[in-house]
C-alpha cells in the first residue's frame, strides 16, 4: 500500500539554498528541494553532479565541508552505503544491532529481508546479495524515519540487483519510511522510486513525478535526455 496522502503533505526533509564547495568548487548551487513524509525520491546525475554530496549533507555526514542554506531532516535516519561495511568480526546479529538493543527486533529485520536463521554466520559467509540485505536490515531496526541509499545496488549483479529491487519495494512500502535513492541507473530509479531528480551543475535540472500506470519507456526518454544522452528512434 503506498503511503496515505496526509502523510505525503508533511515534509520529511526541506532544502533552502543549500550550497556546498570543495577547494574552491562548488559542488551543490543553493538547491531547494522538500521531500514529504513517507516519498521514495532517486537521485539521478553524472559523477561528480553532487549526488553523493547532497545525501551526505542530508544525513549530517559533511561537517569538513564549506557550506551554507537552511536543512531540516528527521531525526531518526539510517544510511545504507554500496559496499554493506559489515564489521567482519562480528556476527550478523551483532551487526544489524550495533548501537541498539533488542535482539528480538533484530531478529525480526533480519527476517523481513530473508536472513531468518542466519543470525549466527560471520558476514564472510554471506554472498555480496545477503551482505546487501544485512545492511538493510541494520537500517530497518532502527525504524527510520528518512532511509538514505548511496548506490546500495552497484556491486551487484543484474540478477541480484532485480531481487533487492523488489525487496526494498516491498520494505518501504512496509515501514514507509523517506527515501532517498542515489544512483547511476537510469531503469532503476524509475522501477523504485515515485519521484526522480537530475543533478546537473550542482542545481536540480528535472524534478519528475514517475505514474505507475504510464509507459517505462515514456519516462527512460525524458531522464536519459536530461542526462545528455539521446535515444533513437531505430
């Protein structure tokens, strides 16, 4: 069930000319953006657009940087990163529980991705997929009220990726929680999220709402477009 519409009107996180720089560079040019309680937002640009910039500042995750612009977040915010950054020498419980309590809830969010009886192993027994799902477990225990997601996908293969494509559907529309997804992956943002953003120059160049009862191909068009990249027509 997607998220109910008075939950939609209640921003999650708000953006007023958020500005950032590196050595002299700015890499994010007084963005404003509001993403409502309980949407599910993907994070599309070129490298070096900013992307991973933007999330790390929602998250409070770039202190050492030159900043300026007003930011509102949630309080409780997990962030899942590409590689899952399991501790290798703890188990897989002790990992979706690091800094919390409560081993019957970890129990549970290991079950919700599919690891129910996997609470015992080391993460070196676990594949990179189940090493993904532990990391999103580690996320859900803390029921979040914003999930950032920087490339959680990209080390994966086409057919793992499409399982933890369904799988994180399946959480968010469960937990309904914000999320903000940033990826390279033109097809998959519009597979997971309702609402898709282009980072370009450091500013949001499209800002486009994704229907699920309209054509894929209708929406693969105009976002691969705005990333520069024409599509044919043969």
């Amino acid at each position: 069930m997607a998220p109910h519409t008075e939950q939609l009107t209640r921003p999650a996180v708000r953006l007023r000319g958020l500005t950032r720089s590196f050595d002299g560079r700015t890499v994010l040019d007084g963005i404003d953006l509001d993403i409502p309680a309980g949407q599910f937002v993907a994070l599309l640009g070129h490298s070096g657009s900013g992307k991973s910039t933007l999330l790390r500042a929602v998250a409070g995750l770039d202190h050492e940087v030159v900043g300026s612009g007003q930011l509102t977040a949630p309080e409780r915010v997990s962030v899942v990163f590409q590689d899952s950054r399991l501790l290798p020498w703890r188990r897989v419980l002790d990992n979706v529980l690091l800094g919390t309590d409560g081993q019957e809830r970890g129990r549970e969010a290991l079950a919700e991705v599919g690891l129910a009886g996997r609470e015992r192993a080391w993460p070196s027994e676990l594949s990179g997929g189940e090493q993904q799902r532990a990391a999103l477990a580690r996320s859900l225990v803390r029921e979040p009220e914003l999930l950032l997601a920087d490339e959680p996908f990209g080390a994966l293969d086409a057919l793992t990726r499409i399982k933890m494509h369904a799988l994180l559907r399946e959480l968010w529309k469960r937990h309904q929680p914000s999320v903000l997804l940033v990826t390279h992956d033109v097809d998959e943002a519009i597979v997971l999220a309702d609402r898709v953003l282009v980072l370009e120059s450091g500013r949001i160049g499209l800002d486009l709402t994704i229907e699920r009862d309209r054509p894929r191909e209708e929406y693969r068009v105009r976002l691969l477009a705005a990333l520069g990249v024409s599509v044919g027509s043969g």
